[in-house]
C-alpha cells in the first residue's frame, strides 16, 4: 500500500474565518483514502495563503519529498500552489519522478504528459482566480473612494460600523481628538505633553498600547479629521462627518512645522518666564537660571534670576539680572493693570446683547462670491482629471494639484458654512473674553509662575523689554497699533483682543469711557463705509489698508478690532 502525505489548507490564520474548511478537507480527504486504499503516513495542516511563495510547511513538505521521495493527497490543486513558482515546483518533482503520485478527491491527475498538463491548467486557473479576485478588489476600493467612502480602518476618533458599511464619529473619543488639536495650537503644550493628555483619556493605539509622541504627530498631521482621507498616494474627499475644522487643522500644521526643530538638552532646567522676555538694549531673548549659594556654615540658598543671554557680537549688553521674585512681582503688576474693570464689562455685555438682538447682517452677496468660487474649483478639478486622463499631465503634478485645490474647496466650504449658519456666534466667545479678562487681578495674584508667563504672553504678545531691572511693555502708538496688533495676530488671533484692551486703559486716561469702549454704530461686527466720520476705527481701517487682512479673520476677531474707538 503506497504511503502519502495529506496536505490541507486554508488561506488565513484568523480563526473565526473559514472555521470549517480545514475539518471539511480532513474529513473527505480520510474518507477517499479509505475507498482508495491510501496510507496517510502523516497529515500536514496550513494557515497560509498560497498566493506568494513562503509556506514554511508546504516548503518541508516539497524538500523532504526532493530528498527521500513521496506523494502527496489534497483535496483539490488550488489547495498546493496558487502561484507560479510552488505550481512549477510540484510539476518539476513529478517530471524526476521524486512526486510519485498526485491525488484529489475532486480533480483527475497522473504522472503522464496528459495528467501533467491539465494539473499545469488547474495552476494556471488558480493563479487567474486569485489575480482577478485582487483586481476585482481593487476596482471595489476604487469606487468606494471615489464614493467618499475611506476603504480601511478609520483612525482614532471614528468608528466602521459593520451595519452601514460607513464610518462614524467616536463620540467620546472624538471630543478628546478636538482638545488635543486645540491644546496644542495654543502652543503651550509639546508634543509628549498632547500623548499624555491623550493617553489619560483614554486615546490608545489599535494595540492597547500608550500613544507615543511620534502616534501623537501623526494624529495632529492627519486630514481625516477635516474630511480629507490619503488613498493611492493622493487625497480624496470623504462624505464622514469632520471631528475639526480646517482651520483648526492649518494652524496645528503651522505649529508642527514651527516647533518641528530638533532638541537641544539645555544646559539648565527652562525656568517659568524664558522665552516671554526681551532685553531692551540689544534685543536678545532674557533666560533664566538656578543657582545653588552654599555657606560656610552648610546653609544652602536657591536662587532663580534672569538675565540677557549677550549672545550679540556686534553689542557688549551691560543690562543687569533680575530675581525671580521681583520679575513676578512686576509681571504681575502689568498683567493688573490690563484687568477689565467691572463697569467696563457691565456697559460691554449690556451694549452687546441688545445689538445682538437688533443686529441682522445681510451676507448674500459673499455667499454668492463664494459659492462661486466653489465652483471655479470644481471645474478646475474635473478639467485636471481630464487632463490626467489624456496623458496632459503625469501623476505627480495631478496629485500635487488635487491635493491643493481640495484643501482650497474644503476651507471655502467652511467658510460658507460660517456665514450661512454662524454670523452672530460672535456673542458667546466675547462673553467668555469679558470673564478672563475680568479674572486678570486673580491670574496676577496666585503663585502659578507658568500661568501667568501664558496670560502676558497672550496680552502683551512679543512687546516685553527688560532694561534697567524694569519690566515694561512697548508703549502703543495709535498710528502703529493696529498694524502692530495684526502683525501679532500671526501667531496668537486672540493677542489682537488684549491689544486692544491695553489701548483701550491707555485712551481712558484722557478720553471719556463712552469714546472708549464704542463706536458710534454699536458693537455688531459692521460694514466699512467711507462716509463714517474719520474717528470712527473703521475709517481708519481703510486708510490703513489693514481690513482686507482682517475681512480673512472670524467675525468676532473683526468686532474686537472694531469694539474700541481710535481718537
């Protein structure tokens, strides 16, 4: 009785999938041994696909064959080879006569002429089934992309549901994507610190493993959470609900490439206010140190000063150190000053509401502008399509291309989304402004050294020289303020607001509060007119050519540029 090696097969190592081909194979592949009179000498049992080459058993299998010779029983020829290197393989042991013997339950084969081509046939129509199932794969991955549907696991923040075929919103992880963004845009976070916070609220990766700093880049870099998926090597607009919006994502982009410098270990621990300050003699940066001052008698004194790092070569810098002490005592004397006053705030929340309730701004006509723009892009991406497909222009360039013209139609979708369903969301957040900076006496009074280094940071921007073991803020000029304040906005839209609330306590000492606090027109972001009188900000906008920049910001950065008078 010949002896033979039973080999089954399955195409994956998952075990809820194909759960019964291997016991199926078996247990035919047993019985026709039975009415065959085979002797099974040993059974073999795969997990692997068999479109590449690479099975560790069926390579065994093959190699002890070549050595001590066999035969081999499987339930069909697809089971042993669905590639053309193991098919040849299994032909060539049967033309030397080392393979004995083929034999399938389901499938005719002998070691003649005849018998070694129709097995060669059955490769050959195993190989087509896999190739066309690959192709007929790809070609589903394709429409569904181009539905909007993202063909893949959705990252952090959504979820496929397995009913719809789609993906959703992670309702609770998704709020803790935004904060990320949000934190880290404020740029006062670093990049650990956004895998810590992430980590902490339950974001981990797909392993159940703590996000690292190199997940959280990724997550912050990644256009999924706008709407915009990477498929192919080019993006592509998904019809899933957005977790942020563009905006949000462009400035965490500025950020990354901003802080994206590589580190340098600091020859001492960064101290609370490095980075906020200048010197005011030669312009460099003030740092600060800790000293250890050991006495003879085994006291120890610690000691945190700032001084001017000299790091001008063509300037000696004579400007002497501050104790931390005093620097905090006269920053938080600055930060006082620029506190909101109660009646103040009082007379600016009365004045809003009521012209929150009056205020109805017709915003047709930029609906339209843009709504016209939306479809200039669209006809530039159908003609960039056509041009792609008529050979006009290769891969790269049509990739480049869509990749930017998606990222113009995403935002113009946004800002149309904004005027159409947000223009008069600009009471909210001024609320909440008026109640910071109602809170400025308390942030100046409490011993958070790293707190108060953000709040100066976002009232005074760049504008803080230490000379003469002063701190000062650089006097505003009314001419240069707002020019000043926009060029500021660049990095923090919310230093323009504290601007003007310093300019505001500065026109107080000689102007009266009406004049200061409003325009003539009320507090509802308006329309520039050249026929407003010449003290009115808006005038002074147009002169100045500042307002097409500022027609870019949101409705509430234009209303508190626009909120306090210029005399």
């Amino acid at each position: 009785m010949q002896k033979f090696f039973l080999y089954a097969r399955k195409s994956t190592d998952v075990e809820d999938k194909q759960v019964l081909s291997i016991e199926a194979q078996l247990t035919e592949l047993r019985e026709y041994a039975k009415r065959e009179n085979i002797e099974i000498s040993a059974e073999l049992v795969e997990k692997q696909s068999a479109k590449v080459p690479g099975r560790p058993i069926f390579n065994k299998l093959l190699d002890d064959i070549e050595k001590f010779g066999g035969s081999i029983l499987a339930w069909h020829p697809d089971r042993l080879a669905r590639n053309s290197v193991d098919g040849g393989r299994v032909i060539y042991l049967l033309d030397t006569g080392k393979l004995a013997s083929l034999k399938f339950p389901t499938f005719w084969c002998d070691s003649t002429s005849q018998g070694k081509f129709m097995l060669n046939m059955a490769f050959g129509q195993s190989k087509y089934y896999v190739d066309s199932l690959s192709e007929n794969t790809k070609r589903g991955l394709r429409q569904k992309v181009r539905n909007g549907d993202y063909p893949s696991q959705a990252p952090v923040g959504y979820i496929n549901d397995s009913r719809t075929k789609s993906i959703v919103v992670d309702k609770k992880k998704s709020r803790v994507i935004r904060l990320a963004f949000e934190r880290y845009v404020k740029g006062g976070q670093r990049l650990e610190d956004i895998a810590n916070f992430l980590a902490k609220n339950g974001v981990s990766t797909r392993s159940e493993k703590r996000m690292s700093k190199s997940r959280a880049t990724f997550i912050l870099s990644n256009p999924f959470y706008i709407g915009l998926f990477k498929y192919g090597g080019e993006r592509h607009e998904g019809k899933y609900e957005p977790i942020i919006s563009k905006k949000l994502f462009d400035e965490a982009q500025e950020m990354l490439k901003l802080r994206g410098q590589p580190e340098r270990k600091a020859k001492n621990e960064p101290q609370p206010f490095c980075g906020l300050i200048s010197c005011a003699s030669c312009g460099m940066m003030i740092t600060g140190e800790h000293k250890f001052k050991r006495q003879k008698n085994g006291n120890v004194h610690e000691y945190t000063y700032y001084r001017c790092t000299k790091k001008r070569k063509d300037f000696v810098c004579k400007e002497s150190a501050v104790r931390e002490e005093e620097m905090d005592r006269q920053l938080s004397s600055l930060i006082q000053k620029v506190s909101l006053p109660k009646d103040w705030a009082e007379e600016l929340s009365s004045l809003a509401l009521q012209d929150y309730k009056n205020s109805a701004p017709s915003l047709t006509a930029s609906v339209k502008e843009k709504e016209t723009r939306l479809s200039v892009i669209s006809q530039k991406l159908e003609r960039l399509l056509n041009g792609y497909l008529d050979q006009v222009i290769d891969q790269d360039d049509y990739r480049l291309q869509k990749g930017k013209l998606l990222s113009s139609k995403k935002s113009l979708e946004e800002e149309m989304t904004s005027l159409s369903h947000k223009q008069n969301d600009w009471l909210e957040p001024f609320q909440n402004w008026l109640k910071v900076a109602q809170s400025l006496d308390k942030t100046a009074s409490d011993s958070d050294l790293f707190a108060k280094k953000v709040c100066a940071k976002e009232i005074f921007g760049s504008n803080l020289l230490l000379g003469e073991k002063t701190v000062r803020a650089c006097a505003l000029n009314s001419d240069s303020f707002l020019a000043d304040s926009l060029a500021d906005s660049g990095r923090n839209s919310g230093e323009t607001q504290w601007a003007c609330l310093r300019h505001a306590h500065t026109s107080a000492r000689s102007e009266p509060l009406s004049s200061v606090l409003v325009r003539e027109r009320g507090l509802a972001p308006p329309r520039l007119t050249t026929h407003a009188p010449q003290a009115c900000l808006a005038t002074k906008l147009q002169h100045s050519r500042i307002y097409s920049t500022l027609s870019k910001k949101s409705t509430f950065v234009k209303w508190i540029f626009l909120i306090i008078i210029l005399i």
